[in-house]
C-alpha cells in the first residue's frame, strides 16, 4: 500500500478552497441573519404601532434570528480557522520553496577537487623543471666559475661565484649555486615557495571578486 504525500502547493490550494467555501457560507448566513432581524424588527415596530402581532409568528421569528446569529458566530469561527489554515499553508509552501532551492545549490565538491587537481599538476610542473634544471646543471658542470657582480656579465655562461677583489684581481671563492647561460641566471624552483605564491595569488584573486 503507498502513501501518497501531498506537496505543500496542494494543501495551500485545497485551503484556500475551503477559505472560499466558508467565506460564502458566512457571507450567506449573515444575510439570512440580517433578513431574520429585519422580519422581527418588523413584528416588534407593529406591536410597538398598537398592531396585533400573532405571538406563535413573533415567537418563531426570533428564535429563527437566535439561531441564524449563532450559527453565523459558528461560521465566523470557520472562516478563521480556514483563514489560519492558509497562511500555515503559506508558510509551508515559503519554506518549502527555500529548502527546494538549498538543495538546487550547485555543489562546491567537483570544483574543489578540480582545484587541488590543478595544484596538484603545478606542483608536478614545478618538480618536472626542477629536474630539468638539474640536468642542465649536471651538462653544464663543466662551465667556468666567474666572480659575482663583475662588470660585463649581461652576456655570460656559466656559474657565478663569490669572489673579492683586492690589489686589481678576482679571487673566485665558492659557486653561488645557479648558472647563467646567456646572461640568464637558472635556478631551482623551491617547491614550497612555488605553492606559497600560487596560494597567495588565489587569495589575491578570491579578495579582488
């Protein structure tokens, strides 16, 4: 056996029926009401005029009006209730509209890991050119040393060194630990400022939006 749920549109419209309902029912129980009163107003202005009134006929009238009025009261009620149902109704149907677009929330988690993906693969390009670079530093082992910071080495191939400079010669002391080729210093990427700098430029970029 199945339960059928009954969504929150659908109970907003069958209360908003049976507000209709009730709202005609008072409205038509006021004016059956308000006829009753005026048939025993009438009855009550001809005695009050010295006419002779047939009691039974006055005593029917306003029993009919006391129970025209208690059954508008009764409906009145209804219509309130019915009244409270709609707006419980709505309430329903809001919250059920904010839970639907919750749930409608594009999600965070392939992206995410689409990010660290991608970090993941910088971090490997940095390793690979780390590699490289120590091959190019194992072909070129054979290079000169020249001393640091000496004029006309715009140009230069091969390792700088800490040198100093007394009596007008260079004394070469030690490689600064990167080659220049053609004027170009080649150094090793560190791994972890690498991932420190991309993480600072998302930072960067996440503030900026």
């Amino acid at each position: 056996m199945s339960l059928t749920t009954i969504s929150p549109d659908d109970t907003l419209a069958e209360a908003r029926e049976r507000l209709t309902e009730a709202t005609a029912a008072h409205q038509a129980a006021r004016e059956a009401s308000d006829a009753a009163r005026a048939t025993l107003a009438a009855l009550e202005a001809a005695a009050d005029r010295g006419e002779e009134v047939d009691t039974a006929t006055f005593t029917t009238a306003k029993a009919d009006l006391s129970l025209k009025s208690r059954r508008t009261a009764a409906l009145s009620a209804q219509v309130a209730e019915a009244q409270q149902a709609v707006d419980e109704a709505h309430k329903a149907v809001y919250a059920a509209r904010l839970t639907d677009m919750a749930a409608a929330l594009p999600s965070l988690d392939k992206p995410r890991q689409k990010a660290v993906k991608a970090f993941e693969d910088y971090l490997a390009a940095v390793r690979a050119q780390d590699d490289a670079v120590r091959e190019l530093y194992a072909e070129a082992k054979g290079l000169p040393d020249f001393p640091h910071g000496k004029p006309g080495q715009e140009k230069a191939t091969g390792w700088p060194a800490y040198a100093t400079f007394y009596q007008g010669q260079w004394k070469v002391e030690g490689r600064l630990g990167h080659v220049l080729i053609d004027g170009t210093p080649i150094k090793r990427p560190d791994l972890t400022r690498e991932g420190e700098r991309l993480a600072e430029e998302l930072v960067r970029q996440a503030r900026a939006r």
